[in-house]
C-alpha cells in the first residue's frame, strides 16, 4: 500500500485544480449561517460548513461539509450522503453531490477522519479482522484498536448527527429533520456512498446498519498479507445485498481490478460486470459498473479517481460530467 502515502499530495494538488466557491455559498467569517431560504426563489442552495462549527467538540479533520439541496425540484425525501477518500476534502467531490441533488435528493458530502492509517494498520497484517476493527472505529468513535485514533465526537455517526441537527435548527424549512427521529440519525432513508476508503466505509456501514442503499466508487478492502478480502466482507449485513452498487475502473492504479472482482463475488453483489463505457442504463439491471473511459487529468492515479474525483472525470464541452458518468452516478442512485 506504498501508494497510499502519496494520497496526501494528490489531495492538496487537487484541491488547487478544483476548489471554489459559487454564488450559492452561505458562510461568514463566524462560521455560522443564515437561513436564506424565507427569502430566496427556490434554487440550488449550496453550504459550506465546517465541522466544528456544528459542534465545539468536533477538533479533527474541521475542513468543510458540503450541503447541497435543490428546492427547484421535487424532493424525494432521502438523504445522500457522500465520503471521500484518503485524505480527500467533500469540496472535491463537487459533481458527484450536485448530480444527486439535481435528482431530488437531500446531499451532504462529510468531512470525517479519513488519513492513511487504517492502511498502514491493515492491508498487509496477519490479523484479518484489522479492517473491520478500524472501520467501526472510524464509525462510532469507539476503540476497537490502536490502528486508528478516533473518539466518539469525531467519529462519521456524531459528526453526521451533529451537521443533521445544526440543518435541522439553522434552516427548519428544508427538512433536514426527516432524516432523524428523536434526534438520532434515520438510516433508512440515507443512500451511503464514498470514494475509495470512503466507499469502503459505506459499505461497512451498510452491514451494521439498514441503509437505503451503498454505493462505492473505486474500493476494495484488500489483505495483500493474506491475499483475501478483509474479513468483513463476507459476513452478514443489516442492508440487503441487493441495496449495494460498485463502480471501478479497469485499469485502476491502487486497486488492481482482479481483487475488485474477487471482492465483489465474496460481498454477493449482483453481477455480471457491465462497461459504462459502451452501454446505457439499466445496464441490464447490474450492480456493478466498470470503465475503461480516459480521464480528464492523467497524473497521480488517475485511473483509480476517475469514476467520481471532479478533476479526473471525463467532460462535456460546459465542463460537466459526460453523459456515461452522469447516466451511470443517476442509475446507481435512483434504482
């Protein structure tokens, strides 16, 4: 996994190439919000919120949320939730998020505790449980093991709730507080959905609790000691399979395919593979997705960033996403 100590890199090169701000951004200098809404026509409202500002105690990984939400459209009233990959910040991840609100979903791209150590801890240990060990950990901000540092403020689940119930209070309009139920976090009407780490972390989160659907682009959980899937993969899990979806790339620098494979047939998801590259939807009804397209940038592996990262996506002439992408990111979300 020597790879995956460039990751750090890659991210602060990215966010130079895709970072910036749109006339839909409400932040001010106190990181606090106004809720605009009571006066604004109904658009695409866009927020970038740092995690500590929705609670004091949140001290680690404070790079912003981002919230997006589309009142132009009928709501479908289910949250999409998005998390990136190693070290990577939501504001890179831009299209991915506005496709799903431009659908009619509620999006949250989350900041969370997402640094190289659960590699450095598990892809090469003997001990098959240490994926699965670091993901609850990163999770629910319980120890489970000394491979990962991370407490229950800062852990996904609190600073999920935590952005939840500042939505919730800062912009009560939006209905934000579908998405709880006495003020703990409704799981069943999130689609989870990550890059990279962050797509393992939604498929492990989908085997402890009953999501509406996970997706993960570019991700494996790999043993490259063992040569077998983290342990985790296998077991049983509170989401039925057939709410999970998996896009990677062939040629994918970090993760071989051959892995990918092998993975995917030990989580029992719905094949065979189908190539957004040469097809439509509904891709006769699979859930796994592969491509092979060129991506828009070709350096610091570009192959393993190409299904969601913005500065590695293939294009349109506007400077969208192409229409194989858009077409496959829609079909995975709204099936």
């Amino acid at each position: 996994m020597k790879k995956l100590s460039f990751i750090s890199f890659i991210v602060l090169v990215l966010l130079c190439m895709s970072c910036r701000k749109n006339k839909t951004d409400v932040i001010n200098n106190n990181n606090t919000h106004t809720d605009t809404i009571h006066t604004s026509p109904p658009q695409l409202f866009e927020y970038l919120i740092l995690p500590s500002a929705t609670n004091s105690a949140i001290v680690t990984y404070n790079n912003v949320h981002e919230v997006l939400i589309d009142t132009r459209i009928v709501l479908k009233n289910k949250l999409f939730v998005f998390l990136p990959g190693t070290t990577g910040m939501p504001t890179a991840y831009k299209l991915i998020v506005k496709k799903a609100a431009s659908l009619g979903y509620h999006t949250i791209g989350l900041m969370y505790p997402n640094g190289t150590d659960i590699y450095t801890a598990a892809a090469n240990s003997t001990d098959n449980t240490l994926f699965g060990k670091c993901r609850q950990e990163i999770f629910d901000g319980i120890d489970h093991t000394s491979g990962v540092s991370v407490d229950q403020n800062n852990c996904i689940q609190n600073r999920l709730l935590q952005l939840l119930l500042y939505l919730k209070s800062h912009y009560p309009t939006q209905q934000w507080d579908q998405f709880l139920v006495n003020n703990e976090i409704d799981w069943s009407k999130i689609i989870i959905a990550g890059h990279s780490q962050g797509g393992g972390h939604a498929f492990y989160i989908a085997k402890k609790v009953a999501v509406a659907k996970a997706i993960a682009f570019s991700s494996i959980d790999w043993n490259s000691s063992l040569g077998i899937s983290a342990d985790w993969i296998a077991q049983a899990g509170a989401t039925p399979i057939n709410k999970y979806y998996s896009i990677n790339a062939l040629k994918d620098q970090i993760f071989s395919y051959t892995n990918v494979v092998t993975q995917l047939n030990d989580l029992g998801i719905q094949g065979p593979a189908i190539s957004i590259d040469t097809n439509n939807p509904p891709y006769n009804n699979t859930h796994t997705l592969t491509t092979n397209a060129t991506p828009a940038f070709n350096l610091l592996f570009p192959d393993h960033n190409i299904t969601c990262l913005d500065t590695y996506v293939p294009k349109d002439v506007l400077g969208n996403e192409a229409s194989s992408f858009s077409n496959a990111w829609e079909y995975m979300i709204t099936q």
